[in-house]
C-alpha cells in the first residue's frame, strides 16, 4: 500500500511539474503504448518515466516536424500542440523510472480488440482486391462484407458492421498458369461495432474500428499490438479509416 500511494502521489503531482498540467486524455494515449506509469511492456517501445523532459519535449517535437521518422508517432505527435508536448514532457519525466508495481497495472483499454475471426469467412464476403509480392512467396487476398462492399461502392463511409479483412497465401500456379491462393499464413482484420471506440483514448481512436491478427489455424496474435494498428489507421479518419477504400470502391475483379 505504501508503494501504491507513493506512485498515486507521483501522479497526482506530476501535472504540476514546470507549470503545466498534463491532459488526462493525451496522458492515456501514451499509456496505450508506453504502459500506465510509464513502463513499457514491449521490448521495442521505450520507457517515458524519469526520462528528461527536455530530451522528451525534443523527441516529440522531432516527431511532429517529421525530422525523425516513425509514421506512427508521427500521426500521435501531428495532434499535440507545443503546450501539449511541454506539459507531456514534464508529466513522464516526474515518473519514477520504475515502478515497483508497474507491470501489475489492468491491460490498456486500447490493446483489448472485440474483433474476432469471422465464423462466416469466406461464404459471405466479397475479394475486393489481390496482390502479389515481388519474389512470390506471399499472395495476398483482401475481402470485405457485404455491408461494407455496398457502401463504399455508394460513396458512404463504411457502416457499423462493417469488416474488412485480409488473408496472407502461399502462391501456388494453376492450370491456367495463373498464381492462386495456396495454404493460408495468416489473417488480418478490422472491425467496426457500436461502442467499441468508446473506452479508447481519442488521439488513438479509430472511430469504432477494432483489428485483429490470427495464424493460419485461427489463434489470436494480435496481442499488445492494437494501439499500433490504431496509430496506424488513424491518418486515414477521411477513408473511414481504411487504407484500400479506393479499392473497395471499384467494381469486382475476381
């Protein structure tokens, strides 16, 4: 309890720290990654308690006017303002480095997908678009549900109940001499449902988009990396938030 305290004082404190308060909001899309004290759990992504404000202030500031290149913190720091960055800046550096307690933290809401492998794939949906890699070892397939199909195709923003989803092959060659789909590598998916937004913090919100990634025989992969395919999409807000909208919106091919 003592250590819980502590950490809650730190907290309570920190938007305090050189004159400017953190924004809670703009603080829990931060979190979704970097964890909640500011402690990450992925190997890759870097811990922001006890860092240097300044060295901090100078990341995001680089992110933002694209002098280092990461396109999802890009799209992250694209919404801060200078005050935004300066009272972030502050907030984490305030952090102890290390929690005693900090891989013991609930999971983010915005690593927690809803999205799971459609039961009525491929019956009911639609290829909308195929690609090959260039040394033929991966063909991919993409397909969408009627619902979605219909209204892109309408011009309208892809509908609640909308799913998109993408199928990884290993090419092999047909009698016609054609590449066709071989033995599946995996799936990958997104979305949309009412309400499955609304706990994910608004700078990483996909409007209600969830994503999903299984291997070939349906095991959920996505782990920890949802706030990821989030930063990702989230650019593409005016395509409801789909890369391959312009695809999705031509007559079908195959």
């Amino acid at each position: 309890m003592p250590r819980v305290r502590l950490l809650l004082s730190a907290l309570a404190l920190a938007g305090s720290v050189a004159g400017a308060e953190a924004p809670p909001v703009k603080v829990a899309t931060c979190q979704a990654c970097h964890g909640a004290a500011g402690v990450s759990v992925a190997p890759d992504i870097p811990n922001l308690a006890g860092q240097r404000a300044t060295y901090l202030a100078r990341q995001l500031e680089a992110f933002k006017a694209g002098t280092r290149k990461n396109d999802l913190m890009a799209a992250m720091a694209a919404q801060l303002s200078p005050d935004d960055i300066k009272a972030l800046s502050a907030y984490w550096s305030s952090l102890p480095p290390a929690p005693a307690d900090a891989g013991a933290t609930a999971p983010h809401a915005a690593t927690v997908s809803a999205m799971a492998l459609p039961k009525d794939f491929p019956q009911a949906y639609v290829e909308y678009k195929r690609e090959q890699d260039e040394t033929n070892k991966t063909l991919t397939l993409r397909y969408a549900n009627k619902l979605a199909l219909d209204a892109a195709r309408a011009g309208k923003p892809l509908p609640e109940g909308s799913i998109l989803l993408t199928v990884n092959y290993t090419p092999q060659i047909g009698a016609d001499g054609r590449w066709t789909p071989g033995a599946v590598k995996n799936y990958v998916g997104m979305e949309t449902r009412a309400g499955w937004g609304d706990a994910i913090p608004p700078l990483l919100r996909n409007g209600n988009w969830n994503y999903g990634v299984w291997s070939s025989d349906g095991t959920p992969r996505l782990a920890l990396q949802q706030p990821r395919c989030l930063a990702c999409h989230q650019p593409k807000a005016a395509d409801s938030y789909v890369f391959t909208l312009a695809a999705l919106r031509q007559p079908a091919t195959h």
